[in-house]
C-alpha cells in the first residue's frame, strides 16, 4: 500500500498466520523490524529470519512485545465488541505512546449490501463476530483510548484503517 511506513521502526503482525503479509511489508521496507505474534500451535513450527521475530502467544491471556505500531488484519470481524475492544486495548498496553494500531478489514457500507448482511450473518453464526461501519470502527477505537485518523480501500477490496492514541 501507500502507508507511510517511515517513521516506524518495529512491527507486530497480532495473528499474522504463517506471516506472509508481515514478510512482504519486511521486503518493501528494509528499515523495519518485524515480530509475527500467533498462536503456539500456529507460529510452532516457523524459524525466525534477520529482521523477523516469532512470538507464540494468545492475545487475550499473554502481553504483546512492544512496538511503535501493530497489524491487525482480518482478525477483528472475528470477534463481537467485546472482544475487539480487548485485542485493540491490549496494543495500546504494549504500544509506545505514538503507538499506530493498524486495522485491515472490510468495511461495511451503510446500508450494508446483500452480500455484506449475509457475510455479517455467517460471522455472527460461526464466532459472534460481525462487520463493521467506519462509524462503528470509530466507536470501538475510542473505547479504548485512540482515534480514526485515516481509511484507505486498498486493492484487495479491504480497507486500512489507522488509529492512533
């Protein structure tokens, strides 16, 4: 994307997977240093590699490693209000004060369509989980202390929203 990457130096991918999109983000900016935070069982079997870092953990019972800024993608449509205020918390708690917590989701448009009500259904039947507005991805950030300050639809149809303290 066209996010100004320049004045961070350390990234934490929260539930990055096998960390594919934290490796590409470390190819493009060679100033940054990475940490892929996930699961044990989801991060057990990957090596770490010059400026990547592996954390096995839960985010809701284990503290994140300290960073000027965390990814969160696709993970908090996954979780009901409740939840997503938790996880975004827990990077304000680990965050250095200029902290920029990083959110790539869907956003749903208002009304939302056919496809995102049904896509909000499946998310509520399978973990409780929903989509959410940018007005309601405001409300949530300033539960926990930060605020929208930009939204960029990026190719992939998702969005980037960045927050910060």
């Amino acid at each position: 994307s066209d996010y100004d990457w320049s004045p961070v130096t350390r990234v934490v991918d929260v539930g990055g997977g096998t960390g594919v999109m934290l490796r590409t983000l470390l190819d493009a900016h060679p100033h940054l240093q990475g940490t892929l935070f996930d699961l044990p069982q989801v991060v057990g079997a990957l090596k770490p590699t010059g400026r990547l870092e592996i954390v096995a953990g839960d985010v809701f019972g284990d503290p994140l490693p300290a960073s000027d800024a965390y990814v969160l993608s696709q993970i908090l449509h996954g979780w009901p209000d409740e939840g997503a205020a938790r996880i975004l918390r827990h990077c304000v708690e680990a965050g250095r004060d200029d902290v920029r917590v990083l959110v790539v989701e869907g956003v749903v448009c208002e009304p939302p369509s056919a496809d995102d009500a049904s896509f909000d259904l499946f998310m509520l039947t399978l973990s409780g989980g929903r989509q959410r507005t940018l007005d309601e991805f405001r409300g949530l950030a300033k539960s926990v202390g930060l605020e929208l300050r930009s939204s960029r639809l990026l190719r992939t149809g998702n969005s980037l929203l960045e927050l910060r303290r």
